[in-house]
C-alpha cells in the first residue's frame, strides 16, 4: 500500500539510481541516442528530490504531482515529459484510489503512451513498463524479473524517438529510456511498497 512515506522513499531511491548510474545511462545513450539520458535525468531527479524535501504533501497524489512537475522542468529530451505524464498519471489515479499499485501504474503507462504515441515492441520504455505492470498484478516483480525486462529492448528494432534514426543500427542495444525505467522499478521494491 502507498503512502506519502514510502512514496517519497521509492522516488528518493529512484534519484540515488539515477545518480549512481548516470554514465551507464549516457554510455547507453551514445549508442542510439544524443549520449546525454544520464546527465539529462540526473538533473530531473536532484530537482524532484529538492522540490520533495520542501514540500510537505498530505497525500500519495501530490507527491507525484510534486516529482512529474520537478522532472518535466528540468529533464530535457523526450524523457522529462514521457516521465511527467507517467507520474501526473499516477498522481490522478492516486487521487482516486491509492491502494492499487497495478491501477497506478497503468495510470502511467497510458500517460506515457497518450505522450509518446509508443506501442509494446517499439524500443522505449513502454517495452519495459508493460511486463512490469504484468508483474505487479501476478505478484511477481523481482529486480531479476525487471533487469530482464530491460535486456529484452536489445533485440528490438527502434521505431520511436531519436533511436528510430539509426533503423537497423539501432538492434542489439538497449534502450536507455527502459534501462532508467528499470532503475524506478527496482527502487519500488527497494521501498518496500511491494514485496519481491
């Protein structure tokens, strides 16, 4: 169950991730991308985490209001508004119903989605937050179920975004928007919002 505690604590755990991978994510990035995902999403997080500690949110939906709003002001990119829409989907579905993690994370996937256009397949992090979703409703999410989720982008093909310039180029790498998603995963169950 989500509460303004473990909430802020999952989306804490994230910006450490984040911190500690940056050039993982960059590296990933030069790849197929612009070569900045990491210092793009560093800068997102240090903000979320400032605009957290300030606030003093008195439920579950504005501290995700709180993080979509730091993260799409400051990630550059593609990614600070895909991330935005995906939180200020699940600050909505927070406001409704807060007990159901699969509810709100499908709340962000469609976010993401309605943003990106992106369907399963394409090579984003839609490829990575749809089987995690499916996790979370068999109860089944472990960091090895989410790091596979994220090694499966490899052998896609790009048809979204900047990697969908480099076509066939872009097979055989992964994707770096899934890979930071992934980090967001493993922080939930780091948080113990759900057991893994």
């Amino acid at each position: 169950m989500l509460t303004v505690e473990n909430t802020k604590q999952w989306l804490f755990t994230f910006a450490d991730k984040i911190k500690e991978n940056a050039s993982y994510l960059s590296e990933l990035d030069q790849e197929i991308g612009d070569g900045d995902h990491g210092s793009n999403m560093v800068r997102g997080v240090e903000a979320m985490e400032e605009k957290l500690n300030e606030s003093d949110s008195s439920d579950v939906s504005e501290v995700f209001k709180t993080a979509a709003m730091s993260l799409l002001s400051k990630i550059g990119g593609a990614s600070g508004p895909l991330y935005g829409s995906a939180l200020i989907g699940m600050a909505k579905s927070a406001g409704e119903d807060d007990q159901d993690l699969a509810t709100l994370l499908q709340a962000g996937l469609e976010g993401i989605q309605k943003r990106g256009q992106a369907e399963q397949g394409e090579k984003t992090l839609v490829d990575l937050w749809i089987p995690v979703i499916e996790a979370v409703q068999n109860n089944t999410l472990t960091k090895e179920s989410v790091q596979k989720a994220v090694e499966q982008t490899k052998p896609l093909k790009a048809t979204k975004g900047r990697a969908s310039y480099y076509g066939e180029r872009s097979i055989g790498h992964i994707d770096p928007g899934a890979a930071s998603s992934g980090y967001l995963f493993e922080a939930l169950l780091e948080s113990g919002v759900v057991n893994g």
